[in-house]
C-alpha cells in the first residue's frame, strides 16, 4: 500500500552575533518587521501584541499552497520558540532553539514538513536542503544586521 502522506525534516544552523536575551525577541511575528524586508503577517490573536504561547498569527506565500495559520506551541524565552504552521495541504512544525556560545548564540533552525493532500506530498518533495540553507543564511546575515545597527537590512533596487 502507497503512503498518502510524506513527511521531512530540513534542519540548519547560525549564528548570531548577540546573547539569546537580545536574539530571541526578535523571533516574533511583530518584531520581524523591524529586521525582515518583505515581512508580512497578520496577528489573530495575542494577549500582549507580540508572540506568547498560543498566539496566532497567518502568513500568505505564493506557491506554498495558500494562507498559512501558525500557532505559537512553545514559548521558552531565551531557550525556544516553536510554531505549528498549517494550511490545507500541509503541516509543518517549527522549531528553533536558542544556544549561548559566549558573547553569541547558535541558533538551530528545524521543520518538520508533513502533506496532508497531494499538493503538500508535491511541495515536500520538492523542497531543497541547499534552499533551504541558503534562506537560513539569508536570515542570519539580516538577523546580524540589525543586531549591528538597529536597522533592516534593503536590498539594493536594481535598474
């Protein structure tokens, strides 16, 4: 019998270049406007405004299968946060854990992907670890932006 339902872990590191008290509020849906450019979420629900347990929040990338909701299912200040990120075609669970070295912290960056239809069984497959490392990068150097200068990070506009 032909499994219906696929499922993969992407799992990647950085490293950001302040302490976990000063990393980890950043790891908010309000507070990625202040470091993330193309940033967009709108707040369901949330007690004090930014991200606590429970919170909700709902994201839209095109090609992902649509409005994605996610749940804040863990909030350990300093140590981690985690999200369940879900929309009609696939769940993906969200972790990312906080590790002082120093001055710096290591950050892990883990999904677990799981289709719920064939779309999602598409999207998994097709997901990339080199993509996927590539993005984690990506955040890393915008995350070390602003943790430098209090600024976003812009992109340069090409002519």
């Amino acid at each position: 019998m032909k499994k219906k339902t696929k499922r993969r872990e992407l799992v990647e590191e950085m490293m950001a270049r302040a302490t976990p008290e000063k990393v980890f509020p950043l790891l908010c849906p309000v507070r990625e406007y202040d470091w993330l450019e193309y940033w967009e979420c709108e707040v369901v629900w949330s007690d004090s405004g930014v991200a606590e347990d429970d919170c909700i929040f709902r994201t839209w990338y095109p090609g992902m299968g649509g409005k994605e909701t996610w749940v804040v299912s863990r909030y350990d200040p300093e140590k981690a946060v985690e999200f369940v990120r879900m929309n009609t075609s696939r769940v993906v669970r969200y972790r990312i854990t906080l590790h002082p070295e120093g001055e710096n912290t290591r950050l892990k960056w883990r999904q677990v992907h799981t289709s719920l239809d064939e779309l999602g069984r598409t999207l998994i497959e097709n997901l990339d670890e080199r993509a996927y490392a590539h993005q984690i990068k990506g955040l890393e150097k915008r995350l070390n932006h602003y943790l430098e200068t209090g600024a976003c990070l812009r992109e340069e506009k090409q002519d």
